[in-house]
C-alpha cells in the first residue's frame, strides 16, 4: 500500500512547458482519474512521475520519500496506450515479465511468471509465444502483467484502452477494477474518456494546457463542475440514448 | 539559440544547416590540416625519396613549415587558406591554387552535364516505371526494370566506362577513347557518370512513387476523380520528390567522387586524375588542396539540397534536426 | 481505434525463415553463388597459381585462343588464370574491411545510447558531419595517411564504411530507444548495457545484416576502384581492379582480357546483392508468401434474388456486396444495405469487422489487391459497376485528418481544382468557390488560410478543410469513415456538429462508420451493426439502448461505461475475440462468442430479417424480437 504525491511538478521542454506547477495526491488504495484534451500534459505528466520525461522542478514523493533520481525498478509502474508498440517484438511474453521480477533462481522465475500471467487471465502455457501472436487485448493484459510483477505500489495506467476495441476494452477494466481492489495498489488512471475514468475512479483531476485545474470526489466534480474546462469535457461526452441527453 | 529567428521554424532551421555546414568546414580545414601529421614515418624523405640528401629535406621541411611549432603550423595554414595560398606542389614546385584553378574546370565540363542528365532521365523513368507497375500490374515489366536498374547498380563506374571504351571507341570508333577534345570527347565521360546514378536514382523515384501513392492523401485525390495528369503531376510528383532527394542527396556527392575515377579511365585533365597523380607521388601539399576541394563542394552540394527541401517541404525543417 | 495492425500471422524464428527462404529459387541462386565463390576462392590459387604467375617471354600480349582463354599479359602470363587466383586476395580484403566497418559503424552506432547524453549526442554529431563526406574521398584521405598499399587500403575502406554504417544504427536504435518497450524496460530498472542486449541489438540484427551484405558490395568495388587507380594492392600481388588496370592499357590489343577482372567484380558484387535479398525476405519485409489459395468460390454463387422489399428511389441501393483478397480471405460477405435520400445512416463495428472497406467500396476506393463484387450496387441511379464516375455528388471524409491532405499543395489549390475539373470553373471562379466554402465550414479568415499548407492547420481545421473539398460540388451522399477518431474529444463534437449541420443545410444523405456507437447514435437515426464481414442488425438509433435484438449489440452498448453506468457493476463483456477474415465460415460468425449460441447457430447461418418497422436482424435467437416463422429460410430449420 502506498500513495503517490506530486509536489509542484513542472515539465518543460525547451521553451515549451508541457507541465506547469501541478500538485496532485493519490492517496494509497484509492484511483484517482486525470482527465483532459490532447496536448493538456495529462500524459506527460505520467511519464514524468516515472522518469520519462524530464522533470524541471517539483517533486514526486511515494509514502512520503522523495523518488529523486533513484535507479533500477521503481515503486511506481506505468502501462502504456498502445500495447502493440509497448511489448517487444523478438521477446517472449513470459521473458518481458520475467524482466520485472526480481533476480531469483531459474524455476521460482517460471512460477513466478504463470502467477502473474494467470492474475491478468493469460494461461500460462502462452508465456512462450511472442507477442504478435496475441491479439489487443491479451497484449494489454501482458503489458498489465509485466508492471504489476514489479510489484508496484502505484500504478499509472495511460489510456491503456483506446488502442483497443469496444468489445475487449469492457474486459479489460473490469480486470484492472478488480485487480485494484485485490492488490490495493494507488492507481493514477489517464484518460480523455470521461465515462469510463468515471466508472473506475475515485477522485478526478482534470488538466488543461499543462495546469491541473481541478481536482476532487469524482461525483462532486462530475455533477457540479467548477471549472470551465471540466463543463466543456462533459458537454463534448457523446451519450447513445436521446433520453439521457435529454436530462 | 534564443534569437527571435528560432521563432520561425524555417529560419530555425536554415541557422541550424548553417552552423552544421561551418563545423563541418572546420572539421575539413583541420583534417587536411592534420593529413599530413598522421602520416607515420617521415613524410617529407618519404616524398623525396631515400637518395635525397638531408640538406634538401631540411630546406624542403622548412618551406613546408614544418619544422615550426603544430599550432603556429596551423594558424599560418589558417591564415594562408584565407588568402588562397595552399602551398606548393613537391614535384612541381607550382601554387597548389594554380594547379587547381587549370584543373577545375575540366572536372566541372563533365560532372554539371551528368547531373543534369542524371536529374531529368531518373525522375520520369522512375514515374512512369512506378505508375505503370502498380497494384501489381505488368509483373513482367516490373521484374525486367528492378533487374535491369539492379544490374547497373552492381557495375563500378570506371568499369562501364572501360566497357564503353571497349565498345564505342574500339569495336566501333565513333567516340574518341581519351583526353579532351572537341564536343564528341564529352559524351562516353558523362555517360559513364550519368547512367549508374540514374539507374540507381530511378529505383528510388520508383519506391518512392509507389510509396506516395499509397498515402492518405492520395486517397483523398483518388476521390476527387481528378484526371490522370493532375493526380500524378500535381499531387503525386512533389511529394516524392522531396523525399527522393533526400535519398538521392548521396547520390550527388559521390559523383563527385566518381569523376575521380572516370577522369582515370579518359585520361581527362581534371582533379580526379590529378589527385590520384599526387597520392602515389606522396606530393602532400596538392593531395591536401584537392581534398579542401571535393570536401567543401561535397559539403556545399548537401547544404545546397538541404536547404532547396527545405524551402520546398517545410515540414521537414521541423523534422529535421 | 480500428485500425491497428491486425494480430499478424505468428512468425517463426529468423533461423527458421532462412532456411525457408533458401528453398525459393532466389535463396538457391545464393547460396550456390556463395558456394561456388568459396570453392573458387580456396581452390583457385593451388590449381591456377603456378600458372598464373608464370612468365612467358614467347607469348606477350596476346589474344585469346585455346592456351590462353583470355590471352596474356606484358609478361606473357595466362589471364584467365589471374583473375582466378586474384579472387583469394579480392574477397579477403573484402570481408576484411567489411568486418573493420560493420564492427565500428555497430559501436559507434550504439554509443549514444550507452554513454551519457551528453556525449552521446558528440558522437551523433561526429557521424553527422562524416557522412556528409563521399566514401571515395574518405579513402583518398586514408590512403595518403595509411599509405599506398593492400593494408592502408583495407584500413582506408573499412574506416570509410563506418559513417554511414553508424548513421543506419543510430537512427535504428534511436527509434527503437523511442519504443514504448524500451522505456517499459527503462521503468523496471533494467540497465543500459542489458537494455543493448536485449532489446535493442536483437531488433537491429536483421537490417544490419542487411546492410553489411551491401557495404561488402560496395567496398568489393571500392576496393577493385582503389586498385584500379593504382592506390590499392600492389605489384607483385593482384586483385581484380590491379589486373583491370594492367590491362586497361592493352584494351585495343585485348578488350576481352580488359573487361574479364571487371565482369568478376560484378559476379561477386551481384552475389553480395542476392545475399542480401534472401537477408530482407527471411527478415519479414519480402518474406515470401505462403501459397495464395484460389479466389474464393463465392464469386461464381448465383447471387440471391434481390429482396423484393428495396425501396423504390433510394439514393444507395446495395445488395450482397462482397469484398475479397488473392489469398483468398472475403472481409466483407455480402453486405445489403439501402441508403434513402437525406438519410443519416450509422455503420458500426470493431476492428476487421469489414465496416471500411464496405465504405471504400461504395465510393470505388477499394485499395490494391481487394476485389469488390456485388448484385447490385447503385448510387443515384447510376450502376456503378459499370460507370464508377461519380463526380462531385459523392463526398468522403477519412479518418486521419493529417494524412488526408496533401501535404506539398497549399489548400486552397486542394479545393479548387475540384470545381476545375468537375464544374468547369475558370481558375478565379473555383478559388472564390473554394474560400467560399472553407468559410462555410467556419474556418476563420478563409482567404488567408486557403494560401496555407495543411501542416499549418490544426487536426479539426484539416478535417473541416477535407469536409469543405466534398461541398465544393453538391453531394448527395457524404461517406464519413471514423471522421473523429484521429481527434481530441473537445473537436470531435465541433466536426459530429458541422456534419449534422452539413446534412440539413445541403440534404444531403451521410453515412457514418464508426466503432464509437455513441457518435454513431448522436448524428445518425439508423444503424448497421456489422460483425465479420456481415450486417448483424439494422436498427433505429432509439433502439440501441435497450431494444437492440441481437446479442452482439446488446453486448457492445452494454461493454462501454456511459456517464450513467453504476460503478459497482461490472461491464458487460464478450469472451474470444472476432474471427479472422480468412477463418473457417460455417454458421453464425457470432455463436463462439454468445451465451446464447445453440447448435443451430454453429451449424447454419442466419440471414437478415425484417421485422417489426424498419428492423432487421440475422440471429436465432434474437433477444425480445418476435420474428414471423415464415421469413426464415426453410432448408435451414431442417439443417438444424
């Protein structure tokens, strides 16, 4: 169990400043949705947390330590958008997991390994496969293997379903709900669909042009907005039944 | 860089080329520079010969300014090249510039025309081949200009000259086989420069061409129904043309250097043979001129198509680094 | 989003694809190329040697005849002889340098990814500034330095080969140093060095051997050039450029024993090249095919009798619409629709479902090798079979605003050439027409953005540009494949509404195919759902919360989270994935993946049916529909 707190996080990229002075707390065992347009620094400030994009100023602290400049396998975990380009070609499945356990001895790796691929419901039998032998969604379950065998504390999950289809993405956050709940870990959960960072979260932050803008209970901020950008995401949600646009 | 010019993203992009092209210079200045430093041994008795006597060597070393500390050595070379000087040839005892000055222009009379020639035979070939092979059509004709284009990339230049000799001068005595002379002696040089370059350029038009034609955009004039000139000249041709050139780019350089070599095959009066002369004859202070010249024309050639993309495809200033 | 590559065929390990690209013709003509090198290459200097280097003072510079096949030289000695043994010395050389290039073009090219940024990018900039170099002239400099010389000639070559060489690594592993699995592995902590071994180096290998077999091709000719010009091997050694420029001399006395050493460098240089190619086939790029199966046979299926209730004076007639591939696999299977006029038509599925190319197909757009059939395929009157003009009435807008335009033309130009063409316009009438029509769309300051090239506008403004180049005429249909998919949400809305406003003000019909069923349901009042290649259900957009019939809609509205979706239950889901287009096609497409699947389902497939008003769908079981016995087809309720 553990949070992450993020202490005026900056990001800046030459002159560009991608992210501006945000101060954001995940409290542990909870999910909190960060929410915004293409271009508001919702991801680049997920990759910042991790080390992937360079932090000009501010502070990204886990249970209270400052993660600094720290090497090797980090408390926080980060799933990526596309699970086509996130896996590498030329390794096998089991091998990219393995790759986030710790060192240990041959044959508590393998188990290790079909524990993990059996969490996300990958049969353990396909660890030898490569990835493009898997569709989508079982790549997007892989990928959600390999972070969470690093046994992080906080996971950051970057719009780890718009790569997928409709039919596959309802799978796959029913799991990542489920596997939250089970692990307990902190989950910071990016994403420009608003329903389903409604679905899955606790709190919503919600960011424009690199400024987080607001940030509170999911119902609260979702029924009563403060912010204009907040309004503006909610009124560009497109609804399937004529009744709901209605109410 | 924080100058208002950065701002643009075009003149961001010509201050870039600028300073590359300038570094790049000084790299070349400095290696010609040093060419002569890095040789092992005694470069000055290796170039006399064993049988000269130390006097001569210490007269030649001292002409050579050799015998001065490296950094005034440079700084004088520095200051010399900024005036035109380039020293003395060893075994002429001429101005290296003016060696270089009588041998220029027969080097420039074969390499512009092949350029030429190179530009307006490949662009078309290359269409047409692409345009009419697509969608996998005409298998046949696709086979017969991959393996003919093919083919010609696999023969060294000098060596198609040595076969043109063989077949236009010997078998058949149309062309003179050597040296310069009246209009006639141009044709088998430049041919020689001009048809593996084209041949190689033409498969890259070709790749290019197809892969253009299957981008989005060619979708979108697809469903216009605009007419065949249109559709290929106006959206198809400047598009593959930027990115031809950007791979062509090479192409140009080495013909430069390929002129080296066909110089040697027609006993032409240009650098190429020139060069070549003053290597085996360890003449250092001409082979260092010459290199200052291919080097920097090279260098020019490729800021000069740099920039002309540039102008042409300004997305590729942002691209580019 | 749909269109990710689709899961590809499970490829092999490289050892495997080679040795199945040696079996075609080209991987025989290889190895036997390299084979007979070899043998050449050992054996040739202890059979020719003692009479390659014997001198025959009797027998100078002659021609070719039976004793000397391609004559002698000033010396008397045997030519043909020479250029056998020369091989030895010619292809040792050879892979020496390349050995020299391939080694320091891999390490210089790895560098910037090991060292710290900082040098890392010194070393960028280095090769940056070397390859601007020709490779003739790199070795001119090298051999003054190494001297005249076999061995300053190797060190020349194989230096000069490393530039590039690093350039081609560099930006391999630049791209690859980019991946998002190589920053996943960053996040786990593991190191630089077994970020190289591991993920980097294995996914260069192939291009890299690639490319070394065409450096070896090319220092085989630097090398005989070198030689050739005098600076390379030396006299009393001989490569195959030394005797080309022995003889060079000699070519009017003896052309043939001139050309001879030449047409050995071109043999091996071709023999590198053909390396390569079995190199690039086994690697994936060219692989070769396995064997392309026979067109479907579906194409020469009497086509069903045309469904008596197709509505008189629909804009868009379409029956049994099928689109097929040379190997084979039919992505669409016999797609009918109608489209009416002034009608806003949703087409909705997943990826593969077969919802573009039934688009593509109704505006004749179908791509390289797909092949369209259908009964019947109408637009406006006109069979498009036989007349797939269709002027300015059709308009299309794709999905990825920024590939849809052309990059190279301002535009304005992108516009107005369509009145040109089309409407006959001179060019001021169509650039006023033009302007006139970007302002309609809304795109401020309309004469000045017409001069501007598409990189200059912003994801919306292309895609209300690319709307604006359909209104240039009068459509009557505008097809709209995933228009806001490529878009952020707040512009997607902006585009769904200039569509919808687009519609009423010109009337004209609009077919919206798009895997989001919520824009489908905000712009559109019927929708298709196709799952594999098939229509599954035609509904009304009201029914799609609650009334939909068909488990696979019901299913997909109930699989997306909605801003009403209770967060404590979980979402709907649908196990297995969807068929491929090539898989086995025996029953219902669906039944592997629905609870509600009997045997009937697997074993026979059902077809489209009316019921209700205006409803079709193609399910046994349909949920909550009563469907009219007699409209099922009567041989399969005995199949089942």
């Amino acid at each position: 169990m553990s949070s992450l707190e993020l202490r005026g996080i900056t990001v800046r990229y030459g002159r560009f400043t991608a992210v501006e002075n945000v101060d954001l707390l995940v409290p542990e065992g909870t999910v909190t949705g960060l929410v915004g347009g293409s271009g508001s620094g919702k991801s680049t400030l997920g990759k910042a947390v991790v080390g992937l994009a360079p932090i000009t100023a501010g502070q990204v602290l886990v249970d209270g330590g400052d993660l600094g400049r720290r090497r090797g396998r980090g408390p926080v975990q980060l799933v990526f958008q596309n699970p086509y380009a996130s896996l590498d070609p030329r390794m096998t499945v089991g091998a990219a997991v393995a790759e986030a356990l710790p060192r240990t001895g041959r044959a508590a790796r393998s188990t290790e390994v079909a524990r993990y691929l059996e969490l996300v419901g990958i049969d353990p039998s396909r660890a030898v496969l490569t990835p493009d032998a898997l569709s989508g969604g079982q790549r997007q379950r892989v990928a959600l293997a390999r972070a969470l065998a690093a046994r992080p504390g906080v996971l950051i999950a970057d719009e780890i379903t718009s790569a997928l289809d409709v039919s596959v993405q309802g799978a796959v956050l029913n799991l990542l709900r489920e596997l939250q709940r089970e692990l307990g870990f902190a989950m910071l959960f990016i994403s420009h669909n608003l329903a389903v960072v409604r679905y899955l979260s606790d709190q919503v932050a919600v960011m424009d042009e690199g400024r987080l803008v607001e940030c509170g209970p999911t119902d609260r901020v979702l029924r009563q907005p403060e912010h204009a950008t907040t309004r503006t995401l909610l009124a560009c949600v497109p609804t399937i039944s004529p009744a709901e646009e209605a109410s | 860089m924080t100058t208002a010019l950065t701002r643009n993203p075009w003149a961001g992009f010509a201050l870039r080329r600028c300073w590359r092209l300038l570094v790049s210079l000084a790299v070349l200045v400095t290696a010609s520079f040093a060419m002569i430093h890095l040789i092992p041994g005694d470069p000055v008795r290796a170039a006399l010969g064993t049988t000269a006597s130390p006097a001569l060597v210490a007269a030649e070393k001292h002409s050579l300014g050799l015998d001065q500390p490296l950094l005034s050595q440079y700084v004088t070379f520095l200051g010399n090249l900024f005036r035109g000087r380039l020293g003395e040839s060893i075994s002429t005892q001429l101005p290296v510039s003016q060696i270089i000055s009588s041998r220029l222009p027969a080097t420039l009379e074969i390499a512009v025309p092949a350029f030429v020639l190179i530009l307006l035979t490949a662009i078309p070939l290359g269409m047409s081949a692409a345009v009419l092979t697509k969608d996998g059509r005409r298998r046949r004709g696709e086979l017969a200009f991959t393996t003919a284009t093919g083919l010609l990339g696999a023969v060294p230049e000098y060596l198609l000259a040595v076969g043109l000799v063989a077949a236009f001068a010997v078998a058949l005595p149309i062309f003179p086989a050597a040296s310069q002379g009246g209009p006639s002696s141009y044709v088998l040089p430049v041919l020689s420069l001009t048809v593996i370059p084209a041949a190689v350029l033409s498969r890259i038009v070709r790749v290019e061409t197809l892969r253009v034609l299957g981008e989005d955009y060619m979708r979108t004039a697809r469903a216009k129904r605009l007419p065949a000139r249109l559709h290929y000249l106006r959206h198809a041709l400047p598009n593959l043309l930027t990115s031809s050139l950007t791979l062509g780019g090479m192409l140009f350089t080495s013909l430069l250097a390929g002129t080296v070599l066909i110089e040697n095959v027609f006993a032409w009066p240009g650098l190429g043979a020139t060069i070549v002369t003053a290597i085996t004859q360890k003449d250092y202070p001409l082979v260092q001129g010459i290199v200052l010249v291919y080097g920097s024309a090279s260098l020019l050639i490729t800021f000069a198509v740099d920039m002309a993309l540039g102008l042409a495809d300004p997305q590729s200033t942002i691209r580019g680094s | 989003m749909p269109h990710l590559p689709s899961p590809s065929v499970p490829s092999s390990s490289l050892l495997h694809r080679l040795r199945r690209t040696l079996r075609t013709p080209l991987g025989v003509t290889a190895l036997t190329a390299c084979i007979v090198l070899a043998v050449v290459a050992v054996l040739g200097p202890m059979l020719f040697g003692a009479e390659a280097d014997r001198v025959d003072t009797n027998a100078i510079d002659q021609g070719s005849s039976m004793a000397h096949l391609l004559g002698t030289d000033d010396l008397g000695r045997d030519i043909a002889a020479r250029v056998v043994v020369a091989t030895r010395l010619s292809l040792e050389l050879t892979l020496q340098a390349t050995v020299i290039g391939v080694v320091g073009g891999l390490l210089l090219g790895v560098a910037p990814t090991v060292l710290g940024r900082r040098l890392g990018r010194l070393v960028t900039a280095t090769v940056g500034v070397l390859v601007a170099f020709p490779g003739l002239l790199f070795v001119l400099f090298l051999a003054t330095v190494f001297g005249v010389g076999s061995t300053g000639a190797m060190f020349a070559i194989g230096v000069a080969t490393v530039p590039s060489m690093a350039r081609l690594v560099q930006n391999m592993t630049a791209s690859i140093a980019g991946s998002d699995y190589v920053a996943a592995a960053r996040i786990l902590g593991v190191g630089r060095f077994r970020l190289v071994s591991r993920h980097l180096l294995p996914n260069i290998a192939e291009p890299s051997a690639l490319f070394a077999t065409q450096a070896a091709a090319g220092i085989l000719l630097s090398f005989s050039g070198l030689s050739f010009l005098g600076l390379g091997v030396q006299a009393p050694q001989y490569d195959w450029g030394r005797l080309l420029n022995e003889q060079l001399n000699g070519i009017y006395v003896n052309p043939v024993a001139a050309l001879a050493p030449g047409v050995a460098v071109v043999l091996t240089g071709l023999t590198f090249g053909l390396v390569g190619e079995v190199f690039a086939k086994a690697s994936g790029r060219r692989a070769p095919l396995s064997r392309q199966q026979p067109p479907s046979e579906q194409s020469a299926m009497a086509p069903a009798p045309l469904p008596d209730e197709s509505a008189e004076g629909a804009l868009v007639q379409v029956h049994d619409l099928r689109v097929g591939f040379p190997d084979g696999r039919e992505a669409v299977r016999g797609v009918s629709l109608t489209i009416g006029h002034g009608e806003a038509l949703g087409l909705v599925g997943e990826s593969g479902s077969g919802k573009s190319l039934t688009a593509l197909a109704l505006a004749d757009l179908v791509p390289h090798p797909g092949r369209v059939q259908a009964a019947e395929i109408t637009f406006d009157g006109h069979d498009l079979r036989s007349d797939p003009h269709l002027g300015t009435t059709l308009a299309m807008v794709f999905q990825d605003p920024m590939a849809s335009l052309n990059p190279a033309l301002r535009v304005g130009r992108q516009l107005s050439e369509v009145a040109e063409v089309h409407l006959g316009s001179t060019r001021a009438q169509a650039r006023a027409r033009a302007v006139d029509r970007l302002s309609a769309v809304r795109i401020p300051s309309a004469a000045r953005r017409a001069r501007q090239r598409p990189h200059e506008y912003s994801g919306g403004m292309r895609q209300r540009a690319v709307i604006a180049m359909g209104l240039m005429g009068e459509p009557k249909l505008v097809i709209a494949d995933e228009p806001t998919t490529a878009l952020d949400v707040t512009v997607q809305q902006q585009v769904l509404d200039l569509l919808a406003e687009v519609r009423t003000e010109t009337g004209a019909a609009l077919l919206l195919i798009s895997h989001d069923l919520a824009v489908v349901a905000q712009v559109c009042e019927r929708v298709l759902v196709m799952y594999a290649g098939r229509i599954v259900e035609d509904l009304p957009v009201a029914e799609l919360v609650g009334g939909a019939a068909h488990p696979y809609t019901r299913a997909l509205v109930g699989a997306i989270p909605t801003m009403t979706t209770d967060p404590n239950t979980e979402l709907a889901t649908i196990p297995g994935r969807p068929p491929e287009p090539g898989d086995a096609d025996q029953g219902c497409s669906f039944a592997p993946r629905c609870a509600l699947a009997t045997d009937r389902c697997r074993s026979t497939r059902p077809e489209l049916v009316g019921f209700d008003t205006g409803r079709r769908v193609a399910c046994w079981h349909p949920v909550g529909a009563v469907l009219p016995l007699d409209v099922r087809p009567v041989d399969a309720e005995a199949a089942s």
